[in-house]
C-alpha cells in the first residue's frame, strides 16, 4: 500500500499527538521522545511529528510517498531520473526511527519529497542529509555537494 507522508515539526509534541489522535480518531503508530508517527488508514497518510523549538509555529519538514519494497523505490528513482529531475538516493539509512531505502527530490518550490520504504524498526531518530528541515539535517556528517547535486534543500 502506498500512502502520502507529511512531516511536520511542531513546537509541542504531546499537544500536538493529543490534536492529531483526535482529528483523525487513532493513535500514533509509533511514538518516541521528541516523535511521533501516525499510519491512518482513511485517508490513507502517514503524519509524521517532530519535535521542534518551543513556542515556534508548526512548519513543514518533508514530505514524501511511503512504498511497500524497495524495488518501489528503485523503480520510482529510474521513473523521476528519466524525466530529468535530480535525485538523491539513501540506502539503509536509519531516519525517523526506521531502517530505509528512499530517494529524494526537491519541487520547484523547494519542498523537499522522498519516496521510501521503511525495511526495519530502528533505534534512535537518525539523520537524513536531505530532508527539508533542521531536524534531518543537523549534524549529518555527508557532504553538501550530493544534496546540492540533487536539489536538496539542505545543499542550499
């Protein structure tokens, strides 16, 4: 089953699962310090909360198409190389307390999107270099130059 993700930092993690539980009548699927993941079934989407700054206004992080297999992944990354967008692809990285495959690439309005399949559950959040917001990007040891190659807006 593919599904739409989007990922948010929000200032109050516990407020926010409280609001997010109500609106869409279910629990987080996976709940850690500083995140949260809901799975919703209808409409299909899986929310992703990040614990931000206190007192910031929630923003956008990333957004992205959850996949079922790697070959998912594979194949979306041959479809968007083929119609000429840059891509960045991470294989078995650990982000979101997940083990995954995923590729990324930034729209024209330099909202960064990856499509991904989670292959494990992982231990601590972990660090894309890719992603759009601090949360993903802080202290990720990679170089710029692949994300800037890509489009990403962490290379910017």
């Amino acid at each position: 089953m593919s599904r739409v993700q989007l990922a948010m930092n929000v200032s109050d993690i516990d407020e926010a699962v409280a609001f997010y539980s109500k609106l869409f009548g279910a629990e987080p699927a996976k709940r850690r310090p500083g995140y949260a993941n809901f799975a919703i079934t209808e409409p299909p989407l899986k929310l992703v909360l990040i614990e931000g700054e206190a007192g910031e206004a929630t923003r956008l992080d990333h957004l992205g198409v959850e996949v079922g297999t790697t070959e998912q992944v594979a194949a979306a990354t041959g479809r968007l190389k083929e119609a000429g967008l840059a891509t960045f692809e991470e294989n078995d990285t650990s982000c979101c307390y997940a083990l995954q495959d995923k590729v990324w690439v930034t729209a024209p309005g330099n909202e960064p999107w990856e499509v991904y399949v989670v292959k494990a559950d992982a231990d601590h959040l972990g660090k894309s270099p890719v992603a759009g917001g601090d949360a993903c990007c802080a202290g990720d040891s990679r170089t710029e130059a692949a994300a800037t190659t890509a489009g990403c807006a962490c290379g910017s």
